[in-house]
C-alpha cells in the first residue's frame, strides 16, 4: 500500500530478502534519501510480540525506515515512528531518548525511577510521542512534568483544571474529586482555599475573615497575622487618637485568637505567628515599624501612639518668620521659626503640613538652610512673586477644610469675603513662641482631638478565628 505523506512517499512492507545495511546516523540515511529523490521509503510493517510470559505478550509493530538503492536496502531504526516528517517533530520537541525515563506500555505510560528497564516493558520514542500527542502535549518536558505528577494517562486540558484547582499531584486531583461535594456543601468554590480552611479548622465564614487579613498582611509586608492585628488596632475609629501602650497591649492579648488544642498552655495558633511576646517587643515595633510611619507616631518618652490627624495644616511661613522679629527696618526674619512649629505640628501627630511663604523671604532669611530643608522634604514651598501665599491658603481651606496656621487677624480678607469673615474663627490657629516652645491658641486642642487617619476601614475579629486544629487535622 503507498502513500504520500509530507514530502516522502512511503510504501509499506512487512518482510524484505536483499541484502542490507543498517545505518546509526540520521545524516547518511538523508544523503541518500537526497540522491533518489524519487524513490520510494519502505516501512516495516511487522506485528512483533512481547513479553516471556505467555499471559503478559502484547503486540507491537518494529518500524524501520528503508531506501532500495543499487540491490541494497538502507535501513534507519524508526524508534516506533510512523513517518520521517514525525520523527523529525518528536526530535524537536525533546522525545529523542525519552525512552529512557519512560515508557509506553499497555496503552499507559510509566516513569523510570532509576530501576532497570526489562525488555517486556520496552516500548520506543515514538510510541510516547504518539501517545503524548493523543492526550495534547507537545513538548516532551512538558509532558515529563505532567508524568511525575501522575498526570501521564489524562489530556492537558484534565490537567489544567487540576492545576487550576491548586492540585499539585495525581493524589491531591483525586483526593479532590472525591472532597467536591463534601467542598460544595461547605459553601467552597476553591479546593485550595477549601484545604486550607481544614487545615485551620475554619467554616467557610471564619475563613472569610482569615483571607481578608491575609491580604492585608500582604498589601502592608507584615511578618506575621500578629504584626497585622497590632496594624489594625491602631487603626480602630473606636479608640482615642493618642493610644497608650498598656491598653494597646491588653488589646492585643485579649483580642488573640486561641488554638484549643493548645489553650492550656495559653497559645495561639500557629498561622497567628506570635513573634512579639512581651510588651518591650511590641514598643520595639511601634517605634522601628515602617509600615506604621503611614499612621502614626510613637513618643518612647510617653509611651503613648498618637494616630496622624486627618486635618490638612497650612504654614503662613511670611507672617510666622516675623514672630518676636518685628518688621521695623533692617529686621531680619527667622526660617528657624518656621522649623520650629513644623516640628510642634509633626510631634502632635499630624502629617499633611504645607508651608507656603513669599519667594523673596529665602533671600532675606539668615537661616535659609532650615527652609532649604523643608522644601527638600516636600514640606515647604515658595509662592511666585504675582501671587498672594495667604489668598492660596484660603483657597484650600474653602475647597478641602484645611486650616491655616498663622498670626495674621486677616481683617482685610474679612471685610471683602463673607465666608471667611464667618469661618475664620474656625479655621485660623494663632500661636505663640516663646524661647523656642510653640503654644497654639483658640480651637487648636479642640481639633487636636478630633478625628484621625486611618489606613483600612475594616476591623475584624480575630478572637473568633479561634479553632481546634487537633479535631481538623482529624
């Protein structure tokens, strides 16, 4: 029977009786194969058996590719190929040798763990292929991967759920097909989040919670759910802006979530990850956290977290540098003054500062460098010259509530703006500073005690993520 197939025509046979050389390089057999274009490729077509045990035999055909040329038959091992053209796809995509780590037998595939192979279980490169082929791999490293998985009987696309699933193996896929319905009646969609949830001894709701922290111990970098729970504690509405440690502490004990299979000894669970267990650990982490510089400021001296206020404070540097200075002739306005109740603002818990001030003062300041310093950290910035900084300043107190920092009555503004003439009781702090110390005046410790900045809404209950991990480990 002849047939063409790529670019060959083959022709199969199932004996032959001429004489014979058999080639061991692809490369000779395809200078001959170029010299007789036109000839014909014989393909052994001889059903062999396998196996000593007459109940194990198995059928297999010995594919060998063979050019008459002359009186003599070249003959190239097949390696269970059916055509030239696949021999040279299963080449190059990693099946040459493949039988040497595993085999096609019995219509499955086996993994060579380093045993010795017997010849009833030897099968050929393309016997694997074939089969590979038959299940949608295309890549031998691709389809090893899957055999030592216990992949290696299912088609791609089974083992694609499977790893969607979060099924690493063969036994955790069955395990899993044998759980869906223990899973679905739990209320679980994800095997991976259902495995996980018995490894914690939670029901679906606490494992809810647990994923909501989970994800904020990973959005902020915490080591552990302990680091979180300490995070989302001083981020509580609930409590006052200024937070002692010992009630940060208490909360923080109280608040643990317990393993019952442990609470004897009086220990949380392992996912907890108790790192911090006396309060000097936990002041340690009050003050060194990076990732509490976003919420807070922690004063050792004090022991006390005071929470970053919410309020925006604008700095009227061009009225502040004038204070005990004066303005009479040759007056030298101070940058120092500035530095001075930024750092009061800063050590009160409150982090949106913005000075504004006349470009020309850092021209006429003597301690330019401390302006030098607040413009490089963000914090001051000069006016141009066309604009007024006071008239900047009421613009944001309008849009965004912020307030103003300043010593200026702004008489004139009041006269021409009924909204500051009724608000600025509201949003102008005065000031005093006398030998270095900065006292605000009027509704400032009224504010100082109003809300505070927070980094997550959401609050969660941790004590009840206790669990029994004894009994789900059962």
């Amino acid at each position: 029977m002849e047939s063409i197939v790529g670019k060959f025509r083959y022709v199969k046979i199932n004996a032959y009786h001429s004489n014979y050389v058999r080639l061991t390089s692809d490369e000779e057999f395809f200078k001959i194969l170029a010299s007789r274009e036109n000839e014909a490729i014989f393909l052994l077509d001889k059903i062999e058996k396998m196996g000593y045990d007459e109940h194990e035999k198995e059928s297999r055909r010995n594919t060998d590719f063979m050019v008459f040329v002359d009186g003599l038959m070249y003959i190239r091992d097949g390696f269970g190929y059916k055509t030239l053209e696949d021999r040279m796809e299963g080449d190059a995509k990693g099946f040459n040798g493949c039988c040497l780590k595993v085999r096609f037998r019995k219509g499955k595939i086996m993994v060579n763990e380093g045993e010795f192979w017997d010849e009833s279980s030897s099968s050929y490169d393309g016997d694997v292929f074939y089969y590979a082929k038959s299940l949608g791999y295309n890549d031998f490293q691709d389809y090893l991967d899957a055999i030592k998985r216990g992949f290696g009987n299912l088609k791609i696309d089974e083992r694609k759920k499977a790893a969607e699933l979060g099924c690493n193996n063969m036994s955790e896929y069955e395990e899993y097909q044998q759980m869906e319905a223990l899973m679905r009646e739990a209320g679980f969609d994800s095997y991976k989040e259902y495995t996980e949830a018995r490894s914690l001894g939670f029901d679906r709701q606490k494992y809810a919670t647990y994923a909501s922290i989970k994800k904020i111990k990973e959005k902020y970098a915490f080591s552990t759910f302990q680091e979180t729970h300490l995070f989302l504690i001083l981020n509580r509405k609930s409590l006052p802006r200024e937070k002692d440690l010992s009630d940060i502490v208490d909360l923080l004990e109280k608040e643990s979530p317990m393993d019952e299979s442990r609470i004897r000894y009086g220990k949380p669970p392992e996912w907890y990850g108790k790192n911090m267990k006396s309060e000097k650990q936990i002041e340690a982490f009050l003050s060194g956290s990076k990732q509490l510089s976003g919420l807070g400021v922690y004063h050792t001296e004090r022991k006390i977290f005071v929470s970053f206020s919410d309020h925006s404070l604008l700095v009227d540097g061009s009225n502040i540098a004038y204070i005990n200075i004066g303005r009479e002739q040759g007056a030298k306005p101070s940058a120092k003054n500035i530095e001075l109740v930024v750092d009061k603002l800063k050590h009160d818990g409150f982090s949106e500062i913005k000075v504004f001030y006349d470009a020309s003062l850092l021209n006429i300041t003597e301690d330019r460098d401390c302006l030098a310093k607040l413009e490089n950290e963000g914090i001051a910035k000069p006016v141009p010259a066309e604009c007024d900084p006071i008239e900047l300043m009421i613009k944001y107190a309008k849009d965004q509530g912020s307030f103003i920092v300043t010593n200026d009555e702004l008489k004139a503004w009041s006269e021409r703006d009924s909204w500051v003439r009724g608000n600025i009781n509201r949003f102008r702090i005065a000031l005093t500073i006398d030998n270095g110390v900065v006292k605000f005046t009027g509704q400032y410790e009224g504010m100082d005690l109003g809300s505070f900045r927070n980094l997550e809404d959401e609050d969660f209950d941790f004590k009840s993520l206790s669990s029994d991990t004894s009994r789900s480990q059962q």
